[in-house]
C-alpha cells in the first residue's frame, strides 16, 4: 500500500490529519462514507488533484451515512489541523449547517454532493439532482413502455434516509417530471430506508409482495438501488422495471443482464477533482465559480460499453 494512500486511509479511520508532506498544504476531504465505492471514487479524484497540485489530500468521514455526529467530529478535528481549505459532503443537511458555519469562520470550505442548511459555503459543486431525478422518470417511463407497450401503471419511489439534500431533490424532480410527462404511472409507494442496502432488498421484496401490479421502481442511490437490484434478481418471477442512481460492479452486471433497466450516473471522480482544485484556488484568493455543476448520465443496456459510459463505471481508483 502506498504511503499517501496508507495515511488518508489512518485518517479516514480515526477522523485526524496525517500530513503526507511535511510542510505541504492540506485540504480534507469529508466525505458521508469512506467505504462505499461511489465515495471511494470521489476520494481517488480528490488525490489526483492532491497529486497534480502537489499538496495533501487526507481522506477523512464517518463509515456510513448515517453516522451523523462522526462526520460532525470529523470536521472539527479537520478544522483543528489548520488546513488551507476543506471540502466536504454533509451528510445531513439540517445537522451540518451549524457546524459547517462556524468551520467557515476559520477556514473555506468548498462543498460537495449535497447541500446544506447554511450559506456559509465558499463554492459548492454537484449533480443536478433535480435533473437527475427528472432523467430517472424519463428513463422509467421509456423502459416500462418498452416492454408492456405503454408508459401505465404503479411505480414506487426507494429513499436511502430523509433529510438528505440531494435524495431530496432527486425525489421532487422524480415526482415533478411523473406528473408533467408520464400521467399515466401512478406512485402508489414511497419508502424510506436507512441507507443500508439490506433495507433496499428488503424494501422491494415486500413491494413486490404488496404490489402484484407494479410496474417500475426508481432507487434513488447507491445502497437502495443495490438492495432493490438483488431483490429482483432474486425474484425473477417479478416484472418490475428498476432504474437507479449511481453505480457498483454488481448494479453493472445487473444492467448487462437486464434485471434492471438503467442507471443515472453522475462524475463523482470529477467531483472529488475539482472540489480540490476548487478549494486550492480559494485558499491562494483566486475567483471561482460559486457553484459547480458536474453532470449527470443515463446508462442502459445499449449504452453500457459506450467510452463514456465505461469512464464513469470504471474510473481509476488509484
């Protein structure tokens, strides 16, 4: 294991900063979750921009989302090692906002992900997460039009846990673009679990098991939409379409096998590059853009070994 790799990793675990250089600027990285794959790619951006800039990029968060008071303590012990600049994901928009404020009253910081309940932000780049959940519905009305020949029906809407910012959003855009474009599918589920993937199998088993005439689901992230995925592949009887948010190796083996239909990707590679790089220019008094959009892609099956669909589902992690 690489030494820089081996002290984010120390400082990921115990919430501290490990400077890799002596001497070297130092800009954490919180994030809501250190060992799930889609924050895995945010930090491997984060060090490319560590590395290319030449300063220290510590990994640092709680290890599940739902572990509020430990990103909390995260982002105290970052703000006591007197970095230049920070960049965080809160993990919850209510809770972070105060102590994301008094951090700004030493330090920038440069926000990512999800928002939250201040404006104490310096720069804050994201997906679209309205958009996102707009493309989800789009995606879902396409697929369950595709195969029972017309866009009608019960769809239900999988939640990892409330009060996040951008589940949010995906949600409103979700349910927004549902009652603009595709009248005819009915949500008749809306379920919250608690940002486990356990939950999401669970969850849609027993949708499955309520709902004998459902016909799509969106699982709007990552632990939901790989719970959601198994309970289908494990209930092969179920004609149930799933679109869902972001991606891991098994969710990918699901689209190429066609248990589910798609998966709205965002750049979290990008998101961790320039958060850093954002974060950097603040911390020299450069101008930057007070809010960063970084995109957001629907794959399916047609467009899975595309370049750009494999950039995405397979970026570098070293």
């Amino acid at each position: 294991m690489k030494l820089a790799f081996r002290k984010a990793a120390w400082a990921a675990l115990f919430g501290i900063l490990v400077p890799a250089v002596a001497g070297a600027e130092t800009i954490p990285v919180i994030v809501k979750d250190t060992t799930s794959q889609y924050w895995q790619i945010v930090l491997a951006g984060a060090r490319a921009a560590g590395k290319d800039l030449k300063i220290d990029v510590p990994a640092m968060g709680a290890q599940a989302e739902s572990d509020i008071s430990g990103q909390i303590s995260a982002l105290e012990n970052a703000v006591s090692g007197k970095p230049a600049a920070i960049v965080i994901a809160p993990t919850q928009a209510a809770a972070l906002a105060e102590p994301i404020a008094e951090a700004a009253k030493q330090v920038k910081i440069v926000g990512i992900d999800s928002p939250a309940d201040t404006d104490a932000f310096s720069a804050f780049l994201s997906t679209d997460n309205t958009k996102g959940g707009q493309v989800a519905a789009d995606a879902l009305g396409e697929a369950i039009k595709a195969k029972f020949g017309a866009a009608k029906g019960d769809v239900a809407l999988l939640v990892a846990l409330p009060g996040v910012g951008s589940l949010d959003q995906r949600s409103k855009g979700f349910k927004d673009e549902l009652k603009a474009k595709w009248p005819d599918l009915k949500l008749v589920a809306e379920r919250v679990g608690d940002g486990q993937a356990t939950s999401g199998l669970n969850t849609m088993t027993d949708l499955i098991t309520a709902n004998p005439n459902l016909k799509g689901v969106f699982a709007s992230n990552l632990p939901m939409a790989q719970g959601a995925g198994e309970a289908l592949a494990e209930n092969k009887d179920a004609k149930v379409v799933m679109i869902g948010f972001d991606s891991d190796e098994k969710l990918v083996k699901l689209l190429g096998d066609g248990v589910i239909a798609g998966l709205v990707v965002q750049d979290p590679y990008r998101m961790g590059y320039e958060g850093v790089k954002t974060a950097d220019a603040l911390a020299k008094g450069r101008k930057v853009e007070k809010s960063i959009d970084t995109g957001v892609v629907l794959i399916d099956k047609s467009s899975l070994q595309t370049a750009r669909a494999q950039a995405l589902l397979n970026p570098k992690l070293d």
